[in-house]
C-alpha cells in the first residue's frame, strides 16, 4: 500500500488555526505487510528523522490500531519526505494523516474521514494542517462540542501558490510562544471580518479580494521578530501583482496566491527582497491539492 499526503499552509493570514489549504508536493508512505519491522527513509528530507519506534509516522499507525482493538501487524514502511520539516508546510500533519490513514486501511477502514479527523487533531493539536491534509482543498475547521467539523470551500484550480521556503527553521512551539495569550477587541474584531472576506472570495472565486481578506493582526507582525524580511517579502509579493500573501502556518515559509501568469516574477521579487534581508531562501510554484490524503494498493 502506498498512502499519499499533500503538504499544507495554515492561517492563510487571519485565519489563524482555522483556515488552510493543501498544496501539490507530497510525502508517501509505503507499507509492506508480513515484513520484519523496519522504517527506510528516502526522499529530499531524511536527516532528523527517526527510524525506530518513536518515529511519529509508526506511533500514530500504532496509536490508531490500539484505539480500535487492531492487533499490530508486522510491516515494513518506507517513508519518502519532500515536505521540508520545520518550515510551515505541515510535515508534521503529514506524517500524523498519513500514519492514520495507513492503519485504517490496513484494518479495513472501519473509520470515517471525519473519524480520522477527530483524531489527527487530537494528535496535533490544532486543526488547520490536518484538515486539507485530509480532505484537499482550501478548507475551514470549526471547533464544536462534537468534535471539529471541516468545511471545503473551494479547489481554487486556477490558482497557483508561490511557496517561498527560507533556509532556516522554525518550531511551531516557538513561534506560538511569541504570541501574547490575549488579543484586543479591535484585533480580534479585524481579524474576524477578514475571515470572512476571505471566504466569500473563496467560494466565489473572486480573487482581487484576497489582499484584503489575507490580512491579519493576531500573529504575522508579532511573529516577524523571528523572520527577517517578513514583512517586507510579503509586500513585495503584493506590488508584484500576487492576488494575496500570508505567512504559511506558523512559518518561516511564506505563501503568495497568484494567477499562472505572474508565477515567475512573483517568486524572483519575493527571494530578492528576502535575500536583502539576510535569509536565503527557495521559492517552488505549486498547484493546489484538491484531493487530500489517499491510499493504493498494489498486489
Ligand atoms: N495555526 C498554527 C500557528 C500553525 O500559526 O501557530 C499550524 O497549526
């Protein structure tokens, strides 16, 4: 079996633990059933990455078949990673959708998507990774008393994302722990109508309104302390035509949403402003993922 899971940004600016979206470049995860027990590694990021029982990937696989009486079945897994770790793009809910997406199908899939839902958010802790990581799409999670319940608002295929990924690394730990544990009712009332706006833009597919609507005042000017150039690399991506730009999860990548045609001279205005700043950086051009996690099984 081989389980596919798409990176993601979170926030896309105000819609901090809510809003995400699923991006077209993948982890896999193949499964050899009845084979000794091993992890293999293999793609463009290995280094960090367990491969023994601690792996995140075989805790949650584990994790899964315990909470449903599955007896643990011997396999071999070999986890091929082209998410960059510690960047924003969701490696980690990655590694948490795919692990549980695996074992269910492994155990038949007696749980439901919304079931695998309940739980991967458990695991992370907030809801906006391992949303489109789920389910593709741009999507919306509403923490309720029954659980999360996730809405996909569009497949926005005729958006392209420029993804520019900074040679360093940030832990979400750290960059929520810049975050003052209160907010004022001007932000927060900002911060709320901008998500809206954004919605609206979404599942109407009216574009111009997302440099608008992708603005924020809960964490991006707060977490620019840890990211020299932030703020300036987002402006840039704006005045280069990007229909909107954001901080991509709890970063240090950033994300520009752009129409096909602007997809190289966003991406060279973004890196040249960055590098100014000191930060080198990559940028890639991404489709959105509209399909999120899935599995195939080969005989
Ligand atoms: N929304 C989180 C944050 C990151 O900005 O801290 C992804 O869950």
């Amino acid at each position: 079996m081989i389980v596919k899971i798409p990176a993601t940004s979170a926030n896309l600016g105000p819609g901090f633990d809510c809003l995400g979206l699923a991006l077209q470049l993948y982890n896999s995860i193949k499964v050899e059933v009845g084979q000794p027990f091993q992890i293999s590694l293999t793609g463009t990021y290995s280094e960090g990455i367990s491969t023994d029982e601690s792996n995140l990937v075989w805790r949650t696989m584990c994790h899964l078949w315990a909470s449903i009486d599955y007896p643990t079945p011997s396999v071999a897994l070999t986890l091929e990673n082209h998410i960059p770790p510690a960047r924003g793009l969701g490696s980690s809910s990655a590694a948490i959708v795919g692990g549980l997406v695996a074992a269910n199908a492994l155990a038949g899939s007696p749980l439901t998507k919304l079931e695998l839902l309940q739980i991967a958010n458990t695991l992370e802790g907030h809801p906006d990774n391992v949303t489109p990581a789920l389910y593709g799409g741009i999507t919306l999670s509403i923490p309720t008393e029954e659980g999360i319940l996730p809405r996909v608002l569009g497949q926005a295929r005729s958006l392209k994302a420029v993804v520019l990924i900074p040679d360093l690394r940030l832990k979400t730990e750290k960059a929520r722990g810049i975050l003052p544990p209160q907010v004022s009712r001007q932000e927060a009332v900002f911060n709320i109508s901008h998500v809206g706006l954004l919605i609206d833009a979404f599942i109407r597919e009216e574009y111009s309104l997302l440099k608008e609507g992708m603005r924020d005042m809960l964490h991006q000017n707060q977490r620019a302390v840890l990211i020299p150039g932030l703020l300036a690399t987002l402006e840039a991506a704006l005045n280069a035509g990007a229909y909107g730009a954001a901080l991509s999860g709890s970063g240090p990548t950033l994300i520009a949403l752009i129409p096909e045609t602007l997809k190289i001279s966003v991406g060279h205005a973004m890196l040249n402003i960055m590098e100014q700043h000191g930060t080198k950086a990559q940028t890639i051009v991404l489709d959105i993922d509209t399909c999120g996690a899935e599995y195939s099984i080969s005989q």
